[in-house]
C-alpha cells in the first residue's frame, strides 16, 4: 500500500509532535520541521515507532528559502505531498500593545502568518498538479475576536483566517481544502513560557485560565487526534475556506453538506 506523506512544520514538540503521531499511527509517512535539531532528532525517532518513513528538516518557517527547502525534501525523498499541517508558532510579546518590543511584534507575524503562507505557496503547485491535498492551518488563539495583552499572536491568527477563507474560494473546484482549526487549549512549552514569564503582564482572568490549564492539560491527545482525522479522512472539501474548533467535532460531524457562506467565516462588519 501507497502511504500518504504528511509535512508537519514546527513538528518537533508541542502540538505539532502530536499531530505528527497521530498521523503516523494512521500510516501517513511524515515530514517534519523546526528550528531546534536536538528536538527534531527526538521526534523523528519517537515518529519512526510507528513504522513509518520520518524526515527531519531544521528549518525556519519565516524564511522563504527554508520553507523552500523542507518542501523540495519531501518531495524528493518521499513520494508527493498529500497533508500539509501549518503548526509552527510563535507567541510573541504579551502585555500592552503600545509596550511590546516591535521587532518581537514583527518576529510573530513572520513565523505565524508568513510561515503559513511560504508554506502553502511552495505545496500548492504540486497539490494543483495532481489535483488533491488538504491543507490545515492552526488558529484559535484569539483569532476570530479580540485578545488582549496578546495583540501580536492575535492578529497573526486572524490573519491566517482570512488567508484561509481566500485560499478556499481560490481553490473551488481543484479538490483541495484549506481549513483553519482551533486545537483548543492545550499546555504547551509555549503557554508554560506564558505562565512562568509574563505573569506581571497578565491579567487576573488570563492568569487564572492558565492555572488552570497547567493543571487540568487542557485538549487531549485522543480528543485531538480524533478531530483530525476526521476532518482529512471525511469530506473535507465541505470545510475549505472555514474555521473549526475541536470542541465542535459532534456537530460538524452531523454536517451533511457544504456549510452556509457565512458559518465558520470571520464576521462581518454590521451597524
């Protein structure tokens, strides 16, 4: 049997690792970038358990030509380009808006919105040429509302909604989908690095809510995983263009056809 490939960018730890595992359990032969070799070395061997091909690419995703790098090595030493999870993220400054360092403002933009569309500009040629491929793109984090003390994350992921509604409707016809999803809470390095150095710039609802997180772990990994899988196996298309959270797999698995033009979208502007 013909596996499946999957390139997963920052794959080397956090929710990227989880994602890159499940897959692998599922017999997708699995692609996977980072900055961090001595992580990428670690996740590469955990991935090749399953029994499948793992290839480790250091990389950065805000650099065109990385991006370039990790898709031309998958292509060259696995077999197309079927799944292309656009994981990699940077928090960025937390605290006021008008008291964030900008060039860290600046770093966030170019790892979560640029990295995403670098990405997905390098995979899409090849996904046209043999007309299939899905493309899932991380958001939440604020995306689709205001968040404060989180100006640069936040609007990073709104962003990535937007390209995500524009690669949809660009993409009407080819077979290929483009969906953002919202993994849900989860205690990563990234929330622990919120936590233990920031706690001067949250406020009492943010601090509390990660308390909690840290307690409690926030989504599941088989929660997780279920919710992946069922939006690459089922048919995706009728998500392309759309936002979904984890905590709604029940009812968009009670989704028989294409959701309506204005569910799963950023709002529009009304007075």
């Amino acid at each position: 049997m013909k596996l499946k490939t999957a390139i997963i960018t920052g794959g080397s730890k956090g929710i990227g690792l989880r994602i890159a595992k499940s897959l692998a359990k599922n017999k997708y032969n699995i692609v996977i970038c980072s900055r961090h070799l001595p992580a990428l070395k670690k996740a590469k061997k955990e991935i090749e358990s399953f029994g499948v091909k793992c290839i480790a690419v250091k990389a950065d995703v805000s650099n065109y030509t990385d991006c370039k790098k990790v898709v031309q090595t998958a292509l060259k030493k696995l077999s197309g380009i079927d799944l292309l999870v656009n994981n990699a993220g940077y928090q960025g400054p937390v605290g006021k808006s008008w008291k964030n360092n900008t060039s860290n403002w600046k770093k966030t933009i170019d790892i979560n919105l640029l990295g995403t569309f670098y990405m997905s500009h390098e995979v899409l040629p090849h996904m046209l040429k043999k007309n299939s491929g899905i493309i899932l793109n991380l958001s939440g984090g604020g995306g689709a509302y205001a968040r404060p003390l989180f100006s640069a994350y936040g609007c990073s992921k709104t962003a990535v909604l937007r390209l995500t509604e524009t690669l949809g409707e660009e993409l009407k016809g080819k077979n290929i989908s483009v969906i953002a999803i919202a993994p849900g809470a989860t205690w990563t390095e990234m929330t622990e690095t919120v936590l233990r150095k920031n706690k001067k710039s949250l406020d009492k609802k943010t601090l509390n809510e990660l308390i909690e997180l840290e307690k409690y772990g926030g989504t599941s990994s088989n929660k997780l995983e279920e919710f992946i899988l069922y939006l690459i196996t089922s048919k995706s298309n009728k998500f392309s263009g759309k936002l979904v959270h984890v905590n709604e797999l029940t009812k968009i698995k009670q989704i028989k056809s294409k959701i309506g033009p204005e569910s799963g979208v950023l709002r529009r502007v009304n007075y």
